[in-house]
C-alpha cells in the first residue's frame, strides 16, 4: 500500500528563527512534528533531537528481536511501545545534551508522531503539537493537547472560542527535555481509504481554525499544494510563531 506524504516548515512573520523540526520518511513509516523551546537558538537544538532520535530508533527497531532499553507496556502493541520509547529516549537526549551544554538549560520540546504501517496506525504526543484526522466528512482533533487552556476547557471554564485567545495559550503542562515525568498519550487505530493525517505545531492550530484547515486540504490539488496553502494561510493571518505542517494518506491508487 503507497504511503503518500509531503511537509513544510516556516519561520512565519515574527519570529528570527524556526525552533519548529519535523520529518516524513515513509520509508521508516514515521511522521514527527516537534516545537523546540527556549529561545536563543535552543529550541532549534531540542527540536532537532527529538526527530533525530526518534528516527534512530525506529530505525534500530525494524527488527523485533532487539532487547526493549525501557519498560514494556504490554497494554500498547509493539509500535504503540516503539513510539513510546522514541519519545523518552528523545527526552532523556534532551536532558544529556543539557547536561553537556548547561547554556542550553531552558530547552525543551514538544512532540506528535506517528507510525504508518499499511493502514494501521500508531499516534503519540507530549505538548500542544496536534494531529488530526481528514476525510470527507470533516476534520477531528486526535489529541487533546497538554495545555493549561485546555485543561480549563476541559474543566469547563474557558469555552475554546476563549481559550484561542486567551493570554495563557502557549503555556504547555509537559515538554520533553522538562526533567519531569511525562504522562506519553497513545492512540492505536486504523486509517480509512479516504483519512487523511495532519501532524502541526500551534504556529498551524493557533492561527488558522480547523475548518480552515479542512477547507484548505480538501480544495488542494495534491498534497504538498495543501501543506503550502495551509503555511500560507497563517502567515497571511498572522504568523505569530513558526509553522509547521505534515500530511499523509494511505491506501489509495495513485492518479
Ligand atoms: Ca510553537
């Protein structure tokens, strides 16, 4: 089955640098968006990290008979634990790399990944970088992000009309590279013939809505037409912060 897939990042209107890192290597089967923090070129480190040591160690766990380096979860399937381990091995790289570079102190990461193998599909996440699903009968957020504004939505004190402008929206409750405990979200579920996967950082969710997103997607001609109308729209709403968008489809026959 063809895995389809194009991405794009953009430094956006305001921001001096892109702290924002992603791949899409159909070939490993693996989509990551991470969004660095820190500031000072730092966030550009921490981003960095995560794709590459994600990608590393997928690529290591191609073979299933590899001795498991974390805990095995044994309620998650083998890629529901590969891609959690990707995730705390790019945490503790964060926090070796500090180590070695105490300047870097601040930095850390936000994360969503997939893995994509014929329809089945793995999803995880730490932070506000979302994933959402396509198809013709709309869009749908797969992950709730960790947020402060979306705990309080959930709370039911904010509505989410208010928690998009509300002056605590960039303020994540967990980060790769934090030090913390993290609490990694997985989702287990199959990709339908007509799905389609977006992967973004808040520079994508926090400037254009999702029916914004669905409307540009579905009116694209292909896909890399989509992810460039999707950087377009929010820089032309704004740009506030870097942007970055992944989308992948499976299964369908190639035009
Ligand atoms: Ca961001």
């Amino acid at each position: 089955m063809a895995i389809r897939t194009a991405g794009l990042t953009d430094v956006g209107c305001v921001r001096k640098h892109n702290e924002d890192s992603y791949l899409a290597e159909p070939g490993l089967g693996l989509f990551v968006v991470a969004d660095g923090l820190g500031g000072h070129a730092a966030g550009e480190v921490a981003s960095r990290i995560v794709v590459e040591r994600m990608a590393q160690f997928v690529e290591e766990t191609q073979e299933k008979d590899r001795t498991w380096p974390l805990e095995y979860d044994t309620r998650l399937g083998f890629d529901g634990n590969r891609l959690k381990a990707a995730l705390l091995l790019a945490d503790q790289a964060i926090t070796d790399d500090i180590q070695r570079n105490p300047e870097r102190e601040t930095m850390g990461s936000t994360v969503v990944a997939c893995l994509l193998h014929e329809s089945k599909v793995t999803l995880a996440h730490v932070g506000d970088s979302r994933a959402y699903l396509l198809n013709p009968d709309g869009i749908q957020q797969l992950t709730r992000d960790h947020s402060w504004v979306a705990e309080q939505v959930a709370n039911g004190i904010l509505t989410p009309s208010e928690a998009r402008t509300h002056p605590f929206r960039n303020v994540i409750t967990q980060a790769l590279g934090s030090g913390g405990d993290l609490e990694v979200e997985v989702q287990e579920f199959e990709l339908g013939e007509l799905d389609r996967l977006l992967l973004c950082s808040d520079g994508l969710s926090g400037m254009v809505s999702d029916s914004q997103i669905w409307d540009i997607v579905a009116q694209a001609p292909d896909l890399q037409a989509a992810v460039e109308a999707l950087i377009t729209t929010a820089r032309e709403n704004g740009g506030e912060d870097n942007i970055t968008a992944v989308l992948i489809e499976s299964g369908r026959e190639e035009a």
